[in-house]
C-alpha cells in the first residue's frame, strides 16, 4: 500500500475514532462502532490498530496536535499586542471545545483512572506552549506591556495555572469563564497595568 494511502487511511480511522467516541462516549465505544463510522473493515482497524485503546491515544495525539496549531495561530496573528495575544491563547482553549469528539476525549481523560492520558496531552504540550508563551511576555516587556524579569519562569507560571483551571475539575460549560478569569491573573501577575484588551 502506498505510504500516501497509508496515511490518509490513518487519520480517517482516528476521525472516525474521534467521532465515534464523541456520539457514544469512550467507555461505550467498541472497535465495531469506530469501523462502522469509518466505513471499513474490522481487519483493517487492526492494521493500523492492536486495541481500541491504541485509537484512543492517537486520538490523544492528533488532540495534542490541533490544540498546537490553533494555539499557535491564536498566538501568531500579526498586529496584536502582548495581553490580546494572552486572551486569545485562552480563547483558542475555548474553541477546542468545538471540536468533533474533543469534549468526550477530555472528560474520559480527566477520569482518575486515565490519568496517564491527561499526562500524555500535557508533556506533549508543555514545552511548545511555555516556548509561546515565553514569546508574548518578551513582546509584551520590551513594548512595556508587561514587567517581569524573567519571561521564562513568568510563561511557566502562566502556564501552571492555565493547567490549573483546566485539570481543577471545571466542568466543559464553565470553562470559557475560567479561563478568562484565568487570563485576568496572568496579566495581572506580568505586571499589566492597561486596560483589559
């Protein structure tokens, strides 16, 4: 099989993985119901697949993936200053939530028996997302936005309590108010004194 085909089939079986486990939750999904979403056969699951559970953390993965991307592009739009950038890196936590299967994704991960699935999310995020943020507090101190004296350990703290308010327990509906809370202690704390962009 071409390695073009090959790919392209992958990330169908992990869409339609997504799909399946945000209509009928992980915990009810079986590997019949992903391949039935997909519209292939249960053999070809196992090529790319050994258990539904390997689905699952590619689900994890291309979840880790997305949520880079749009958090990048949130982060990167031109003409904005340091604390717009701040409030939409937050927005763009937000939106994720639109995205098919992620709420069934998230809520399964913030079970305590997965934890290590939450971990997974968070190691594969952390070190891209403390790099951007590190980006916008340099930004926003040299524009005189922000006054912190050292813009690594401030994205480190930024991001410990963006981590915080996601993993405290915040139920999904609540979460854009959370975390535009969440964003008034950041910018508070980096030492922005304006008003609220």
């Amino acid at each position: 099989m071409p390695r073009r085909h090959r790919d392209d089939r992958y990330r169908e079986l992990v869409d339609a993985a997504a799909r399946t486990f945000a209509q009928r939750g992980v915990q009810n999904t079986l590997v019949s119901d992903i391949v039935k979403t997909a519209g292939v056969a249960q053999g070809t699951f196992y090529l790319y697949f050994r258990t539904k559970d390997d689905a699952l953390l590619a689900v994890v993965d291309q979840l880790a993936e997305t949520l880079e991307a749009r958090l990048e592009a949130a982060v990167r739009a031109p003409d904005l200053t340091a604390p717009e950038r701040i409030r939409r890196l937050c927005g763009a936590f937000v939106d994720l939530t639109k995205v098919p299967g992620t709420p069934a994704v998230v809520d399964f991960m913030h079970s305590p028996e997965n934890r290590i699935l939450h971990d997974r999310l968070t190691a594969a995020m952390a070190p891209r997302l403390a790099d951007l943020l590190e980006d916008v507090i340099r930004q926003g101190a040299a524009q005189g936005d922000f006054d912190v004296p050292d813009p690594r350990a401030a994205a480190w703290f930024v991001l410990s309590g963006l981590q915080g308010t996601e993993s405290a327990g915040v139920p999904l509906a609540e979460m854009p108010k959370a975390l535009d809370l969440s964003a008034d202690f950041a910018l508070r704390a980096l030492g922005h004194r304006g008003e609220r962009p």
